[in-house]
C-alpha cells in the first residue's frame, strides 16, 4: 500500500470512529436524551481535530474549505477552554463530514512526489510547532503523517473519554 493510501486510511479511520460517537451526540441531544456537559472536553478535543484539518487543508493542501475556516475554529487554539465559545456538536459533525470529504478528494490525488515536495520554506510552523518539535518534518507526506498521529492520538482521547466519563452523557 502505498504512503497516500496509508494517510487516506488512518484519517478515514479517524474520521468513521469519530462521525459514530458524534451522530449518537448529537441524536441524544436533539432528543433531549443527553447533553454533554460543560466539563466533558469531547467538544475542546472535536474542535482541535477540526483545526488540524483546516490547517492541513487550507496550508498544506492549498484547499479552501466552502464555510470551515482556520479561523472559525481559532478559540480551541487557547488554553482557556471558554465554554461559551464552543461549537454545538451539531455543526462539529457537519464540518467533520465535510472535511473528511476535502481530504479525500485531495490526498487521493498525491502521488509520492508530491508527498516528498519540501515545505520548510513556504509553510507557516508555528502552528506545527505547538504540536510537536517538526525541526525534522519538511515534506508534505512528513508533516501530513504528523498531523494523522496528533489527530489519532485526539481521537483515542475522545473515545476514550466517551466510554469511561460518566459525566459524557449517553454511555
């Protein structure tokens, strides 16, 4: 398999563990079922799976999302969670679909030259920078395998957080 369709898998992934616990979230919401309560941070860990892709899309993949902007999604960047400023699930659901979509489409296109195009000169790091030391992350499929990790290690956190909190609401 080679390293396009391994990213495409581990975001695919990602991304149908994450739309199944959202859906249900939502549902039990809408419902009146279940909400989630402030002090789960489900939303603060969907939000910053969001502003990965954003990034990644819009930076790396030179794709401009229709509605979801890196911008839109700048308050899970603080450290103070601001629970005013959360998204509902509701549209955290709707823009996970829709960038699973983008990245799709786009990573689907890299062939292994494009996945080795060094970036150092021509991507913004400091964003990076916040996840991890990315000195030795310079091409596009390096600095994507970063973020697929962050992203994995996120969702792992959600899910688990979903399955053990009591304070989540519906399991």
């Amino acid at each position: 398999m080679s390293d396009s369709l391994n990213i495409q898998e581990g975001f695919r992934k990602n991304s149908a563990t994450l739309i199944a616990h959202l859906t249900d979230i939502v549902a039990a919401s809408e419902s009146g079922f279940a909400s989630q309560p402030l002090e789960s941070s489900s939303n603060w860990i969907i939000g910053h799976i969001l502003l990965l892709r954003t990034f990644m899309l819009e930076n790396i993949l030179k794709v401009s999302s229709s509605e979801l902007a890196y911008s839109t999604l700048s308050m899970y960047l603080l450290e103070d969670r601001g629970d005013d400023n959360r998204k509902p699930y509701s549209y955290l659901l709707k823009h996970l679909k829709e960038s699973q979509e983008a990245l799709s489409k786009h990573l689907q296109s890299l062939n292994t030259t494009d996945l080795e195009k060094d970036l150092s000169d021509t991507i913004e790091t400091a964003f990076l920078d916040a996840i991890k030391d990315t000195s030795n992350y310079t091409s596009i499929g390096e600095i994507i395998t970063l973020l697929l990790q962050k992203e994995t290690e996120l969702t792992t956190n959600f899910v688990t957080e979903q399955r053990t909190s009591k304070s989540t609401g519906i399991y």
